[in-house]
C-alpha cells in the first residue's frame, strides 16, 4: 500500500509536472533565456525550436503575411528566405555588399515599396550586416528590422552584441559559434509587443498563457498560434554561454593569423571586417580569382581538400557534397535562382508568390543581384572547425602550408 | 605540431561529419525509424520535431494547399487543426461518435466536397478512429488518410499497429504512450511517394538529398521545401519501443480493471472500447452526469483533484489549470469555437479560411458539431500517469475510492 499511496500523493491533487506540457523543459528554457538577456543586453528572448523558428516568430510578430514583402538576401542559407515563405510573405532580394558579403543598403533603400514590411537582413558567415543603417533606414519607412544572427551569436556592432541591436534578431545554437548538438536557437528583442506577438508563432499554449500579458495575444492561446510546434531545444547551448567570447576571441586571433598572410597573395582574398564590426567567422570566407590563377575555383577547392583543408563553396554547394556525381540534383547558388523560386509555387497555386493579394507578383531572374552572383561562384570558406580553438597558430600555419603548396602547383591543375 | 597535425588529419579531406547538419543525429534517426517500421510493420519512418510536424509534413506531401479542404475533427487537441492551418488549406470538421471520441464516419461522408484533398481523423485519448471505414471512404472518393495516432503509438486495429493502416500516420513522443522528454515525433507510411514528399514539408537538404530518389522531390532539396525545421528531436523514444507493449499491456489493464468497476455507476460512464480496437488510454476519459448528480463537472473534478486524483476536462481546459481565475483567456472546448475559428484570419487578409481561392468560405458555428459539444461538456480524463506502470490495481483501488468518497458526498458539492 506505501507505494500506490505514495503514487497519488506524488501525482495527485497540485501535480508539478502537468500533461501536454513539461514544465522541467521551461524551467531550463528560463535559465537559458536569462542567460542570453544577461549576455546580450536585451530585454526579451525566447528559446524556439530552431534559428527557422526565430525567424519565423519575428516575422509573424511584425504581422508579416500574404500580399506583404520583405526585403532579404539570395546570398544566404536557405532558412531566412524559408522563412519569409512561411508566413506567406514574399521575399524580394537586395543585393549584397562586395566585401561584407551583407545586405548593400543602397540597393536595400531602392527595393522598398509601398507593400515593404520588414528588413530581414543576414549577419552571414559571422560578419553582422549593416544593421544601423538599416535601422535609420526601417524607422524613415516605419518598417521592421529582423535581424538573423543565426551564424553571429556572439558577434558585436560598436560594443554592442547583436540580439540588442535590430528590433527582434533570431539565434541558432546547430553547429554554429554558440553550439547545442539538438540544434534550437533563440528570439531577442527588446520590444514587448514583439516579445508577445511572436508567441503566437508556434509556442504551445501553456507557454503563451504563462509568458503574454497582452489580452490580444492571450486570446489566441488556446490555439496555440500558427500551429507549429517551436518547442525549445538545445538548452545546453548555456554551457557555451559562459566561455562564449573567451572562445570566439581564440577563433579571431586565428583567422586574423590567416588574413595577415594572405592579405598580398595574387588568386585569393581573405575576408574583410568592417571598422568596428566583430565578424565572430562563423566561417573564414575568401574570394578566389580563377582568371588570374588560370585553375577554376573546384579545381582548387579540390586540391585544397586533398591537403587535408575543408573548404567548401558555402552557397553554392555546401552540404551537397555527399551528392554522387551522377546525382542530377539542382545546384544551390544564390537562392533567387533555385527551383522554388524559378518556378514560383510553394503551397499550391503560386502561393504565396502569385496570391491575389500580391500586389507585383515577383520575378526571379538570373542577372538581377549581380554582386551576390558574382560572389557565388568566387567565394570559398573554411570550416569552423580548423579555426575555433583547440586549433591555434601552428593548425593556422598548416592551412598557409597547403594553400601555398596548392597555388605553388597550379601548372599541375590547369 | 603532433596536436596540429592531428587536427588537420582528423577533419580534413573527407570528414565524416560537416557542417550544417550533424551525420551523428541521423545515425540515430535512422536506427528509431527502422525500430519504428519494425514495430509497426509499416515500410518507411521518418523521425521529426513533433507529432505536429509529422502531421505538417502528410499534408504537405499530399498537395494539401490554398483553396482544399482537410476534413477532421473539432474535438481533438489543436496541433491537427493547427498543421491543416499551416498549409494554408481549410479544415472542415466533422462529428464524433459518441462513444469513442473519434471521426464519425458518415458524417465525414457528408462534408466530402470536391474540394477535399485529405481526411484527417484523430486516434483520441488512445483509441484508434475508424481508419478502415475511412479507408473504404477515401478510396471511394480518390481522397488520402491521414492518420493523427500521436495520443496512440502502440495502439491497434484488428491485429495491425497503428502507422500500418492510414495512408500516411503522425506519431509525437512529448508526454506520449511512446515518450520522450525532448518531445519528437515521426510519420510512418507505406506509400514510397508521400514519404519521400514528406520530406520536402521541412527537412534539411542533405536529408532530402540523402533518402529521396525522385527527381522532381530531389530538384526542391536546394530549399529544403518549405521553410521549416524539422529536425528529429527525442531519439531517446527508441528505449521505450523496446518494451511499448509491456508497458502497453500494464496499462490496459489497470483501466480495464477500472472500467469493469465503473460500468454501473449512476452519474459516470467509463471509455467504450470497440471490439478489435486496442485503446491503449493515453488518458482514461469518462463522462459526467451533471443532471443526474445535481453537481457540475467543474466541481467534481475539483473534489476529485482534491482526493489526490489527477483529472481534467481535457478539450475545454487541459493545460490551462495554471490560469489565475482573474486571467480572462479565452476558453477552449471543441476547436471550431476557438479564436482563430471564430474571426478565420490566421495570416492576416482572412488566410487561409477567406482565400480568393477558397471556393466556400468555410463558417464555424455554435451547433455545428452537437455530439463534439455536448461531449465536451462531460468527458473527463485521469492522467496516463496515474494508469502506468508501476501504478497497479492498488492505485487503481485508490482511484476508485477516492470517486466513490466524492460521489457518496455530492450533497455536500451541491
């Protein structure tokens, strides 16, 4: 009888754990999300399912959705535009900046029409875009800045981290500097409504009901929003917050080691960091000149590998490597030129990109973001993992070794 | 050196693991989703984020977009309605029979249209809905099945598992018969075609480039289909598979031992199970005679919680017990009178209920669904917790007592 009593007494009357939703997760959730505030300076942020999710909630809290644009990048991982198609919004591409390989926010101002949102700009391979700028830019046309930082955790703009910067930014903890291997990642902003609207996304409805105070949110709790489910993962990401900068600082020494003696080298140009911008390199990203070596970017990108250097053409190809050549599977690029945009035609009838509601049904042309195309076929990355610590100067050193060795032999590969 | 060299020999060239996704992640998915189809006996698995994104996934893969209609159920937890939502196709519900909670076939024949792409019956509380005549229906009218069984892993009609019936079958691990505490879940299908387009609902490229083999799924996986991430979560369920049916069969029969004790009671009635249907009691739900015991179900589950037994009125207030009475969310209660129903604007501009190409805007009323809302009304559920091993017919004893003690004091609730 002491163990089915205890079973009731345990369970029974005030349970501490409840059904549908485990409340030892946002227990964890909670520590993680003081953790990110503490680290970042913002006043708000929500642990999610994914940087996807992030982005997805912030842009369903701007009240993004059919017949709305919003302005991003083709110069990017599939996820940011992803999710601008999410909410049925669509996305209408600025080109990038030459060196930053961020949004150019010339091209940003001339991209903007009376159905523009939002701002989605992309702090991609670790360098924050121009999110300033773009702010001033956002406020002259009440727009919205949402800013993925998904490859930037840990990077600052002036001493400022990003997560405190733009109106709402979105995190991913998957293989990027502040790491979970279950993936997951973040919301930050320091805007209440926001905070509160981007429940709506996707957060089960214990959630919304423990954390909104907004009647207008709460009345949509019951059904717990757009229907996703954004459950929290990756919260051991945590144990990365506390060494976050003493790592990414480690990181930077190595890849300025790499920058300073590549900085003359004729067929290649490492990376640029704008004046006080912390690219955290979430990849170390070069641009390399096949005219001038005479050898095309593969052929050297294949070379380098044989060396034992992991090197990829990040848009272009990145995670396709494991393709066996004679898989015919359409290549990446920038993302204006892939299928689903080509093709105009994600859900069923052109939504959302020919909705009804669209007041200038979008193109998607080759030609029409010619920097983010140009860049496309130069640019290469190394991975993170040659350059975060352990790896120091001397694995540095290895990578100059096998780069010179690789251009020293160039003949060999024409 | 020897620590450089290391680095560089560990990862360079070919790694065995990249960046972007974790090979090791999917190791694991792959040894849940054959455990899965082995246990089920259904020929493909794929692990995913939730039971939601299982369900997100059968729809997407079903062509399921604006404009089509998704009969379901009302009376179910919202993550069904929410998935058909996420489409942007329109859900029309039907009835339950008011014995096991579930599809009412033919009034599911009655709001076929020629609009309706898909059936979405719900396997509530644990009992399996009527998936063969479904089957029969949809094959009748060229429609798909899909199978919402993440309250039922383990259940069963006539011999075979769920996730070997429907056409396409979501599973969910959070807080389920099959648990983990990551949450997670999985679709099951037999059909080569919905699962490799199932992939394309919010898989990473690599994913889809790793299992599809069709041409025109391989030609979206540059975009990872669309938007979201689904990445697999929970893997741990796979401990459970390996002894889902002891477990299973422990539970059955505490409930039944239960029921057998319940079936003459004057103001309760205990769950119908139909013959050939394993109901494996995801929660134990009864209804409750307000008339008959002169007492309101709210003030009987409040005497009941307060004898130590955790129930609750699971469609119309489960997960929102730890609403202070002061905070005026909206109720919950079959899904068609929620919120989102009542105004039909999801997405901004009425998507995806006013769509331009919605050819009946569908209208949720009050008295649309009568047995949903007088079930409603009654039914109450015990927590799996208190019907699971180690729980026995001791608990169950305790159970009953503390039923019989607040039924033998109803005067005093009156």
């Amino acid at each position: 009888m002491t163990k089915a009593r205890t079973s009731l007494a345990l369970f029974g009357g005030e349970p501490t754990l409840g059904p549908g939703h485990d409340l030892k997760s946002s227990w964890s959730e909670r520590g993680l999300e003081q953790a990110l505030c503490e680290y970042t300076g913002a006043r708000y942020a929500k642990c999610v399912s994914s940087g996807t999710a992030a982005l997805i909630s912030g842009l369903f809290a701007a009240g993004c959705g059919p017949g709305d644009e919003v302005i991003t990048v083709a110069f990017t991982w599939t996820a940011t535009v992803g999710a601008i198609l999410r909410v049925n919004a669509v996305p209408i591409f600025a080109d990038i900046d030459p060196r930053t390989f961020t949004m150019d926010v010339k091209d940003c101002r001339r991209k903007i029409t009376p159905q523009t949102k939002a701002i989605l700009p992309v702090d991609f391979y670790g360098h924050p875009a121009p999110i300033p700028e773009l702010m001033a830019l956002a406020e002259e046309h009440d727009l919205l800045v949402i800013e993925d930082a998904c490859q930037a955790s840990a990077a600052e703009i002036d001493g400022v981290k990003v997560g405190n910067i733009a109106h709402f930014t979105a995190f991913s903890w998957s293989g990027k500097p502040i790491y979970s291997a279950s993936g997951g990642g973040a919301y930050l902003t320091n805007d209440r409504r926001l905070y509160e609207r981007a429940l709506l996304a996707g957060q089960h409805p214990t959630v919304i009901q423990g954390l909104a105070t907004d009647p207008e949110v709460l009345k949509y709790a019951s059904m717990g929003g757009t229907g996703d489910n954004m459950r929290a993962v990756g919260l051991d990401a945590l144990q990365q917050l506390l060494d976050a900068d003493v790592r990414t600082e480690a990181r930077i020494r190595n890849c300025e080691y790499l920058t300073e003696r590549l900085a003359e080298h004729p067929y290649l140009t490492p990376p640029y960091v704008r004046p006080g911008y912390k690219h955290v390199y979430h990849y170390y990203t070069c641009l390399w000149d096949a005219e001038a070596a005479g050898v095309s970017r593969d052929r050297f990108l294949r070379a380098l590998n044989a060396e034992g250097v992991y090197a990829v053409a990040y848009v272009t190809d990145a995670n396709y490597r494991f393709a066996p050549e004679s898989n015919p599977i359409q290549a990446g690029g920038p993302i204006h030129l892939r299928t689903v945009f080509q093709e105009r035609n994600l859900y069923g009838k052109g939504c959302p990109f020919l909705c009804p509601h669209v007041k200038n049904p979008p193109v998607y042309r080759q030609g029409d973001l010619p920097v983010s195309e140009r860049i496309a076929e130069q640019e290469f990355s190394l991975a993170q993992w040659h350059l975060s610590p352990p790896c120091d100067e001397q694995d540095m050193q290895l990578i100059l070794d096998a780069i010179h060795k690789v251009c020293d032999n160039l003949g060999a590969l024409r």
